[in-house]
C-alpha cells in the first residue's frame, strides 16, 4: 500500500528569546506566575524582518537537508498558520517561490493551533491517492504580531516560530510499516466566543487582537483531547502502551500532564518544549517533533503520536510510524 512516510522534519525560531523576567518589566506579571500556571519560561518573538514565511523558509529548508531531497522535487506545500503574510495569496506560495519549487501545489490551511494536524491529514490524503509525491508540511506563526500586550493573561502564553516535516509517498507492506497510520480531525464552531481573535477583511477590516477565556478552553481541551488519542489508537489498532513517544501541541504544562494523566501515559514519554517555546499555535507541534528528532530521542521504526487543539474548536491526532 501507498503510505506517506516522514523523512525530514526542521524548524526556526525568531533570534530574539524573550525570558518571564523580561516580559514582566513590561507586562503586570512575574516569572513565577506564568510557571506556576503554564509552565512557561522562555518564548521567541519576531523582529520586524522575521515574517510567517520568513520563519516557514527556513524550517522548510532544514527539513528538505535532512530528507537529503532537492526543493525542486516538492510538488505539495501545505502550510497551517493563522498569520498569513498576507491576506491573500497563501504563505505557502511565498514559501514556494523561495525554495525555488514552482509549479507544484501550494496553499495555507486555517485551523489555529490545530492547523498543523489538518495540514497532515490534507498532504497525506493527497500523497496517497497520487495528487502528488513529495510533499512539505508546515506550521508557522507570527502570533506576536495578534497579541494584546496589555493582557497579561494571553501575551504571556504565546511565541513565535516554524516547523515542517517532508513526506514522501513511498510503498509500505502492512506489518510494521512507516509512515502515517491514521488521522481523526474535528471541530465544533459552538466554541468561537472561546478563543478567537477580534477582528477580520470581512467584519472589521482590522487584523485584530487574540482574547481567550482560559478556564474554560484548558476544560475542553484535556477531554477532546483525550477522545481523540483513544480514537485515532483504536483505528490503528494499537494502545496507550504501544506509544513511543506522545507529541502535543505545546499549549499549556498543565494540559498536557492532564492529558498524558488520562491516558495512563508515563511523563516521559510525552515531548515536551513549552518551556522553551510557548505556544507557536500551528507551529507547536513539528517544532517539538524537530527537537526529538534531532536530539536522538526519536528514532525510526517509534510509533509517534501527534495531536493538538485550537481555536474553532479544532482538534485532531495522527499516529505516525517514523
């Protein structure tokens, strides 16, 4: 059978890291109240010549070096962000003029923190069914340029940065194979007044600002999140010990010991980056994946999980054979 398998993965940050103790001399907080709630220490904010397909670039970059690929051979980008460069076009052409791979398919997906998950499931239903056979999966956020820096509660849990990963469509047999096993994606829009951003083209015609009601937002975010791991791991057929390694969208510490706590999940078998990082939204979760795999943790032949939630509400998990 045809399988999308991972064979690169990179990512960028912004140069300048921003620590707690550096944010607090301009926000009303404290380095011990953001670890204390978030378990965030550091985050990375974008110079005014640091952009989404910038930072996209370069993590796309890295990812085709370490699939030892030439950017020509690329015929799919799809690029999760919810801080395009421009309203339109997509970001993922930009990306593509840069890297030098015209002609291929290229366009952005919308799906907040999410957006990476959708951006996966997207590339691999294209891969298999022979729309294209090397393709660039991204996620990559200026989130600092939505931010309300006198809201203490939501400017300290974001940063900005990139990830991709480069998949290939390549025969697999059935035992054992690499590649994506499956992938759940959902949403329900009942939840907007929850987290979003207060301004759009069509209603304000403002770029806007991000508000949050965080209480709330945690609540649904460790049960979807849990349902759709035990979803995703019952499709592939496979339980929470049969896990390597868990890689959640780096929201929040808390939410992830809730959720690795729900599904009987040992620490250290989660990735965790949120310390380093924030929350990069779309880009959250191939920047901890890059990490891992750079760091020797994960190997091929690990089965993977990757999941996160966001805005909409959008959530989604894939179990992936490295």
């Amino acid at each position: 059978m045809i399988r999308s398998v991972l064979v690169g993965t990179g990512s960028a940050l912004p140069r300048r890291a921003v620590s707690n103790a550096e944010l607090a001399e301009r926000v009303d907080t404290s380095d011990e109240w953001i670890v204390e709630r978030t378990g965030i220490s550091n985050r990375h904010i974008a110079a005014p010549d640091e952009t989404t397909s910038s930072l996209a670039t370069d993590a796309a970059r890295k990812a085709i070096e370490a699939a030892g690929f030439e950017a020509s051979s690329i015929d799919l980008i799809v690029l999760a962000t919810a801080t395009p460069d421009q309203t339109f076009p997509a970001t993922a052409t930009i990306v593509q003029n840069n890297l030098g791979c015209r002609g291929g398919i290229a366009f952005d997906v919308a799906a907040v923190c999410s957006g990476f998950l959708y951006a996966v499931g997207v590339a691999d239903s294209m891969l298999r069914t022979g729309m294209a056979k090397r393709a660039l999966v991204i996620g990559s956020e200026t989130f600092s340029r939505i931010l309300d820096w006198e809201d203490r509660t939501t400017c300290v849990l974001f940063g900005d940065g990139a990830g991709a990963i480069v998949l290939e469509a390549q025969e697999q047999g059935e035992e054992g194979s690499r590649g994506i096993l499956a992938t759940r994606l959902h949403a329900d829009g009942a939840h907007n007044e929850l987290l979003y951003v207060d301004g759009g083209p069509s209603t304000t015609g403002t770029v806007g600002k991000l508000r949050m009601k965080g209480r709330e937002v945690f609540r649904h975010a460790v049960v979807n999140l849990a349902e759709v791991l035990k979803e995703v791991l019952e499709e592939t057929g496979h339980s929470p010990s049969d896990i390597d390694w868990l890689v959640p969208h780096q929201a929040n510490a808390r939410i992830l010991d809730a959720t690795a706590r729900k599904l009987n999940l040992p620490a250290e078998k989660v990735v965790m980056t949120v310390g380093q990082h924030a929350n990069t939204s779309a880009a959250s979760v191939p920047l901890a994946l890059d990490q891992a795999v750079r760091d020797g943790r994960i190997v091929q032949g690990d089965l993977v999980v990757l999941e996160a939630m966001g805005g909409g509400f959008t959530w989604g998990a894939s179990v992936v054979r490295i």
